[in-house]
C-alpha cells in the first residue's frame, strides 16, 4: 500500500488527474444544490400562487380595516398577505379600536408605505384629513393608487419627507393623531424643539430599538413630562391568527409567508397628552 501511495504522489499524471475529478466534484455538488434551490424556489411558487388565490379579490378580509381595497399584490416593508388577511399588527387593536371612537381632524402617518393605515384611517373616519408622507416615491405612489381607489384621495395630502420641523410648524390647533414608522428616523423626527407643538397630540410610534437601543429611553425622556406612554409588545404569527380564529383556514406552509411581517419582536409606544 506504502509503495502504491508514493507511486501515485510521484507520478507526474497523478496530480492534473486529481484536479480534473475535483473540479468535476465540485461542479457536481453545485449542480446538486442549485436544484435544490430550483426546486424550493419552485415549491414556494406554487404556493404563493395558491395562497393568491384566497386574495384574489384584493380586499382586507379581517381586522380594523375590513373591507379595504389594494390596487395590487404590493406591500412595501411587510407581507401582503398579512395585511390581506386583517392580522397585520393585531397587536394595536385595542389602541386602534380607541382611536377610531376619537374625533380626529387630522391625521398625519410619517412612513406611510402602501397606505394601509393612512388610507384605512381615512376610510375610518371620513371626517379627518390624512397627510401621508414616505420617502420611497414607489410607495407613495401606491399609497396613491390605493386611495383612489377606496375613494379618499380628496381628504388626503403626499408628501415624501416629514422632517422635525414639519411637526414643529404644523398647525395642530385641531384634534390630531400621528401615526409613526420610519424605521429607527423616530429618534430625529421628535425632539425638544418641536415637543412643545406636539403637546396636543397622540402619537402612536413604531419603536426601532433593533437600529438604535437608544430610541426607546430617549423617547420616553422627551415625552414623559407632558404625555402619558402606552407600550404594546408585538406577537408571532400564530398568536395572532388564533385571536382572529383563522388557524383553521390556512395550513402551515401558508402561514409561513406571513412570516415575513417582522423582523423580530417590535414595540410601540401610544402617547397621549396628560392634560
């Protein structure tokens, strides 16, 4: 065996011949994987396609926003199919069911995305006038499409960005509610200038602390004096398609594309004025 090994490690065709069967090895194994993937990718599809089915319609099924029609198959930031099902953020429905019994004239949502809560709010409460601002022109674009459709464009302002001192110099003289998500920008859009305009306001803020473990202690700094801080902690999926009795009605390969609303556990915090 000694005398075969030291053949083969000497002979000089022994070396190029092993290159070959590993380069040929290699290729193999990657040719297997991508398959693999091909074939993931494909199975995905097919479910997509059949979980597409149960949305043909495009309207909300469930939840606050019942009713509610998307021009397309598009969220921006988030499943669709959540926000089709009426389980997206579940979580804020008791502050959401609070703020919908509230007069509100005006209603500003800084990270508006597609509309969902812009456009639903407006379709809410047909008395407020809602600014939506986002910075991504494609999702302002179909935030848009979406309430043109619903029919609310007319009580609707788009503006791409909301800076600290738009709050500052925004007339708040009327009953007012903002609604923030603007992925960890919330610790820049509040702030001491511009607190004391806001001192009227509730304000609901998606809390970003997975960007910046900051966001959450300094917010509760600036606004503590003057307003009155909720938290709301976020839930898995199965938790919130249990409390909207939909376990039953999708199976679990299908509930795995829900999965995609967060990226991990979230928080908000609704402020209200303590006077």
């Amino acid at each position: 065996m000694r005398k075969i090994i030291r053949f083969l490690a000497t002979n000089p065709v022994t070396w190029p011949l092993f290159k070959i069967m590993h380069r040929f090895t290699n290729r193999f194994v990657f040719e297997r994987e991508l398959i693999g993937i091909e074939q993931r990718q494909l199975k995905h599809q097919k479910q997509e396609e059949a979980l597409k089915k149960k949305f043909e319609n495009l309207y909300v099924q469930n939840g606050l926003f019942k009713g509610m029609e998307y021009p397309s198959f598009t969220a921006m930031g988030s499943s669709i199919y959540s926000k089709l099902v009426g389980s997206y953020e579940s979580e804020l429905f008791p502050i959401m069911e609070r703020v919908l019994r509230t007069p509100y004239e005006i209603i500003i949502d800084v990270g508006c995305a597609e509309g969902y809560y812009a456009v639903g709010l407006a379709l809410k409460m047909p008395s407020a006038k809602v600014y939506a601002y986002d910075i991504n022109p494609m999702a302002l674009q179909q935030c848009k499409k979406m309430a043109m459709i619903n029919n609310v464009e007319s009580r609707m302002v788009f503006e791409e960005r909301c800076s600290p001192n738009t709050l500052q110099n925004f007339d708040f003289s009327k009953r007012s509610l903002i609604v923030c998500d603007c992925e960890g920008y919330e610790l820049e859009l509040f702030n001491e200038e511009n607190l004391p305009n806001l001192k009227k306001c509730d304000i609901l803020i998606e809390l970003h602390d997975l960007y910046n473990e900051e966001i959450s202690y300094r917010l509760h700094q600036l606004f503590s004096k003057t307003h009155h801080l909720e938290y709301i902690y976020s839930e898995n999926t199965f938790k919130r398609f249990e409390k909207l009795d939909l376990l039953n009605a999708f199976s679990l390969s299908e509930i795995k594309n829900f999965f995609t609303e967060r990226n991990g556990i979230m928080q908000w915090v609704f402020i209200t004025p303590l006077a």
